[in-house]
C-alpha cells in the first residue's frame, strides 16, 4: 500500500469526519437473499461440449439437490428440468455460477461421458429415469473449481459396453475439460497387482471430498488380483495425476494391528475429511480376532499425511488428555466410537471430538463424555460433562451432539449441549460458541430471543439446530422459537460485531421472489455439517457467503439462494463485464465501530494470505497487487464512489464499485474487496471479511 498518500489522504479528510460525526447516516446495510436459480426458471445456457436443454425450465418435482459452493462464492447444485427438449434420461444436470446472471449447465446427464468409449452416456439403464445416474451431491474444489462427482454409464446402442461390472465411473476436473477418474471394472493403477475396481461407495458430500488443488479423497472395493475378502476395501486419495492408498482392509500397523472395515463387508469409514494441505482424517478400526488389537482398543481416529502414512490421533483405551490418570477413552461396554462432525478438520490440521469416558473415578451419566479439540500435536479437553457452565450458577454441561460440532484454526469451537443441575425440561438445551476456557452461551431454551420480543427459543438439538461456523468466528444456526402459541424457525447468525441475530424467517416473514411470483419460505435445507476441503463448510465459506435451498408456498415452491454473514454484504454478486452496472457495499461493523474512517480496497489476485494494516494489526484479506492501489488511488471517484468515508452511529455505510465501460479484458474476472475501519488516531481497528464480484 502507498502509505504516505494513504496517510496523506486521511489527515485530509480528518477535519470531515470531526464535523460530521452528528450527521445522518450515509447508507443502509441490506442482509437479504439472491436467488440463482428457482422452478419454473428457464434453463441457462450449456457451456460448450454440453447438450442445450432448449425451452426447458427447473421441474416443481425434484427440483434441486444441496446446494454446495467454494470460497469465492461460486454455487454448484443439480437441478432437474421439463419440457422442450428434454427427456426422461437427460433431465438431470450440473450448474455452475454466482448468479442467475452467470449461471451455466457444466454437466448434463445423458451426454457423452469423459474419458469414455464413444456411445458411453452419463446415465442409469432405465429408459425413463437415466440422469437419476448422474449423482445428486457432486463437489466443487474450495479455489479453482475443480468439480469431482460420480455417474452411472449406459450404452444405449450396445448395452453390452455397460453391464454391471463397469457401469459407474468418477470424474474430475474444470468444467468444460472433465476427466475420467476411474471407472469400475478398470485396473487400479496405483496397486498394479492386477486388482480392478470394484463398486465404488456412492459419493456424497459427507463420504467424498476435495480441496483446493483438486486433490480428492474416496473409496470402494477392489476386486481381481491379490484382493480377497479379507483385503479387498480401501480409501484412496490423489487425481489424475496419481492416487494412492489411504487404508486398505488387512493393512498391518506398526504395532501388529489388522485393519477391518468400519462397517459391512468393505467401508473403510464413515468420516473421510481432507484439507488444504492434502491431509485426510478418518476412522480406523482394527480386527479382534487377528493381530494385536482387542475390544478395548480396536477403534480410533488417524490422519493420514502422504509419505507418513496413518497417525493415530485418538483411539480406544488411551489416557484422556488433561483428566486425571485412569480416565480412559472408552466405556464400559467396550463398544467406543469416534465421534467427529464430518466437517470438522480445518488447515492446520484441528479437530473437535466427542469422546466417551470409562476408568478412574469416571460415573455413567455424571461425567463420562468429554469434548476435545486439537491436533496430532496434542488434544486438548474444551469441556467434560459435569463440568458448571460459565455464567449459569447451579448449571453444569450434560451431553454434547455429535453431530453439533465445528471448529477453526483461531481455536473457535461451537457445540450443542443438554444441561444439568438447577434446570427444567423447558431449559435443558444450549448452543455454545468460543474458545477453550472463555465460551459463551448464544442461546438456550426457554431463553428471550434477540429481536423477538415476548419470544423464547425452544429445544435445541443436534441434526436440526447444529451450528455452522467459518474460520472468522462466524456461526449460523437454524433455531426454534415460540411465543408460548405461535412457532417460527429462524436462520440467525452471530458475528462477534453484531451477536446473535436474525438472517430470515421460516414460516414468517420472509419470502423468495422470482419471476413465478413471491412465495413464504416454508423451509431450509443446505449440504450443513460436511467438509469443504478447505477447513469449512460446504455450504458457507471463510467470506461469510453461504448457499441455502429454501421451499416456498406457491407459487415459487422451490430456489436455490445466496446470502451473507459478516460486516460487509456486496450486492449484486455478478455485473456485466461491458461496464456501467455498480455493486453495492453494504458495511455495518456494529454501534462499537461508530463514526469510524473506512477505506474499501480491491485485489484481483486472491484473499489469501492477505496483507497487514498499514496502520494497525489487522490483517487484511486480499493479495495487494495492481488493483489495490487503483483502488486507493480512485477511492471517492465515479469508479470507487464513498469507499474513503466514515461510518454512522451504528457503525454503517455505503460504497459502491462501477466498471467504466470499454475496459478490456474483464469478462470472467473476479475481484474481491474489503474494507479497513479506523479512528480518528489512524490506527485501524477492523478489517471485514472479503466479498467477491465476477464480471459475466
């Protein structure tokens, strides 16, 4: 950053901000939906190498799947279609954009499929459902989009191409230069002992992942060779350019352990996760009737890291880290589980579990569960049931869900918790957010609700209510309230500007609007709880931009829709490369940043891993490059209109970015922006997350 005109710059508007300080607010801050893509909706553009669906529309039946996206915002999802040229074998296909504006088929079923014999289709068998084999959880890469889903293979005019021992196959790459991953009834090219593969286990956003340089993590069964039942289920990780083995059933560790399946007659595990760095974490069980493992010791948690192989990093029958000698990690029926959310393992390499207790004093029912979070390094205990929750007198933890937990790599954990002690049935349930030794409550049963006058939230539990937290400390949890007569789920978000407050209404106040007309969301579903491959969510990123499938009352019925968590919403996401359409910056960084300076800044080569304050601690999360200073240089100009300016009593402001036209070489760009506050000593005191924009 050119430091002496930043400076220059805002000892110049010093004085303006000392008179300004009483005036009114210079914008409003908008947190609302943009739908991309909703039924009855005409079926965007194919890019080229897919089929066209002309004069087709989103069907009303078995609209749309999860909706998952990456970390620049970008949305993929399957959709189903009707009418014009659409069949009963082609009805399915994949579609990739940030808005409705930018939305494309990439994949669509019933086409040729990559890497494949001439007249192999991405499709089932059935003359009247084949794109059911076009599976409905594809995965789109955190940077780079690369995408990784799983079809069925049909040849209409020579069946026999396709019976049932080569009938599925995986698929990898860019949109556009899909590749063959692997194709059942093929050589396995990373064993090379004659082995083929065998039925793959169906990938889904909890059972297959990927991460940002296209490095996937799955596994099926191997047949042929030197495989027999004994060896024949595997994890593999890698690409195109070379997979390897994660876990094969009969590997022998170290210590003389046999590897078996999890579950079945080959799942390896139920909870494969990878991150950044290519590190998959995942189950481990080992045989009790060969090699040296018994019931007491035959389940555990390893992580994987190429050219180490498995590191256990929690198992059956170990001392509990940080309890007295004795407790163990198990139970006393000897059945222990590893208990890990299938999105929690970030970049570094953190996770959070949930451990049963057994030995040394420990009681069934009093404290015989503890929480932990950590890495090979070391795990560290968050909270152990019995233990008195901070700021309830007479209140003690009870059972976390297993399925409630997140975590990040700033050591932030969030969780669901039954409660003990002095409560009653209508207060016996809470969400917790923090860090090990300073959590706090967000909401509890029974408790008023933020913004709800006259509301309380009612039972909170895992599954329906888990939270979902991004590495900036931001949650999103979907909640029940009642007023004692009426009932309302609500969408809140919590930031550590703002608290715990509303993003929409289920079966309230808000709505979708498309160009079927406006219909009262009904519903929510998202792909929560399963791993971006990026230390996150599938379905909301480190940016705060999150994906959601809302139903709707007639006549919308169903969309697929973007939104945002954090200080600084950019609206719309997309704006035509030709020029002259802006996006608004809507910045609210709380009453605790009032009449503060902000300077919104760009960068075209990324958010990560940002750059420091000029003036302050923060990091700012964009790479400085060309467009960050031309930022700085033309802030409050027709290009960058009100980005140096200052926030109103509330912490709120305005800005806006518009593309002159004629610039050249815009079409695809993405542009992230941010904002940096200050005070009046010039010394920053925040930096909001990045948001994205693409020009279409």
């Amino acid at each position: 950053m050119n430091l002496p005109n930043f400076a220059h710059r805002l000892l110049a508007g010093a004085s303006l901000l000392a008179a300004a300080t009483s005036l009114a607010a210079q914008g409003t801050y908008a947190q609302y939906g943009e739908v991309v893509a909703a039924v009855g909706d005409a079926i965007p553009a194919a890019i080229p190498g897919v089929t066209p669906a002309l004069g087709s529309t989103f069907n009303a039946t078995g609209n749309f799947d999860f909706p998952i996206m990456d970390q620049n915002g970008v949305i993929l999802f399957r959709g189903r279609m009707v009418g014009g040229t659409v069949s009963g074998a082609d009805d399915r296909a994949y579609f990739l954009g940030r808005s409705a504006q930018d939305l494309r088929m990439v994949v669509r079923a019933g086409d040729q499929a990559p890497g494949c014999p001439v007249g192999t289709l991405l499709r089932s068998s059935s003359a009247t459902a084949g794109s059911v084999g076009l599976i409905g959880a594809p995965r789109i890469s955190p940077f780079n989009q690369f995408l990784f889903f799983q079809s069925s293979l049909y040849d209409p005019v020579t069946p026999t191409n396709t019976i049932a021992t080569n009938d599925s196959a995986l698929f990898w790459g860019p949109a556009g230069s899909i590749q063959l991953l692997a194709r059942e009834g093929d050589p396995v090219p990373f064993l090379g002992t004659g082995e083929t593969y065998g039925p793959f286990l169906q990938l889904s956003l909890q059972y297959a992942q990927i991460n940002s340089s296209g490095t996937v993590v799955f596994e099926g069964q191997l047949l042929g060779g030197s495989s027999t039942t004994a060896n024949d289920g595997y994890i593999a990780v890698g690409g195109p350019s070379g997979l390897q083995i994660v876990s094969r059933e009969g590997d022998v560790w170290p210590g003389g352990e046999v590897v078996m399946p999890m579950s079945g007659a080959t799942q390896m595990a139920f909870n494969k996760q990878i991150n950044a760095a290519g590190h998959v974490l995942y189950e481990v069980r080992f045989s009790t009737t060969t090699g040296t493992a018994t019931t007491a010791n035959d389940r555990a948690l390893a992580v994987w890291i190429s050219g180490s192989g498995g590191t256990i990093l929690a198992r059956e029958g170990q001392q509990a880290p940080g309890l007295p000698v004795g407790v163990l990690f198990s139970n006393p029926a000897l059945s222990w589980s590893v208990n890990s959310l299938s999105n929690a393992f970030t970049n570094a390499g953190n996770t959070m579990l949930n451990c049963q207790l057994d030995g040394g004093g420990t009681t069934v029912g009093v404290d015989d569960y503890a929480v932990y979070y950590g890495n090979l390094s070391g795990l560290n205990p968050v909270i152990r049931r019995g233990d008195a929750c901070p700021g309830l007198p007479g209140v003690t933890f009870g059972i976390v869900g297993n399925t409630s937990m997140a975590c990040d790599d700033a050591g932030h954990v969030a969780f669901i918790s039954s409660l003990g002690g002095a409560v009653a049935t209508t207060s016996d349930s809470s969400l917790w957010f923090g860090t090990i030794g300073n959590l706090q409550m967000l909401a509890r049963e029974g408790d008023p609700v933020p913004g709800y006058p006259g509301w309380m939230f009612q039972s909170i539990s895992a599954g329906t209510n888990s939270p979902s937290m991004n590495d900036r400390g931001c949650v999103l949890m979907n909640l029940g309230i009642t007023d004692g007569t009426n009932f309302k789920n609500v969408l809140f978000g919590y930031t550590p500007q703002h608290g715990l407050h509303k993003q929409l209404e289920i079966n309230g106040a808000d709505s979708v609007t498309t160009a079927a007309g406006t219909g009262v969301i009904t519903s929510l579903s998202s792909g929560q709880g399963f791993n971006s491959g990026d230390g996150g969510q599938s379905h909301f990123n480190a940016n705060g931009d999150f994906v959601f499938k809302p139903g709707a009352a007639a006549p919308v019925t169903a969309a697929i829709v973007r939104g945002h968590l954090g200080s600084m919403v950019a609206t719309p996401a997309t704006v035509p490369a030709a020029g002259g359409a802006a996006q608004t910056f809507h910045l609210d960084a709380g009453p605790s940043h009032a009449f503060q300076w902000h300077w919104i800044v760009a960068s075209a080569s990324g958010t990560r891993p940002g750059f420091l304050s000029p003036i302050g601690t923060q990091t700012i999360p964009l790479n400085f490059d060309a467009w960050t200073q031309l930022s700085i240089d033309l802030a409050d100009t027709v290009v960058w209109g009100n980005t140096l300016w200052f926030t109103d009593a509330q912490g709120k402001s305005t800005a806006t970015f518009t593309l002159p036209p004629g610039v050249p070489g815009m079409l695809g760009l993405t542009l992230h922006h941010a904002a940096l506050l200050f005070d009046n000593t010039l010394t920053s005191t925040h930096a909001t997350e990045a948001s994205a924009l693409t020009f279409y």
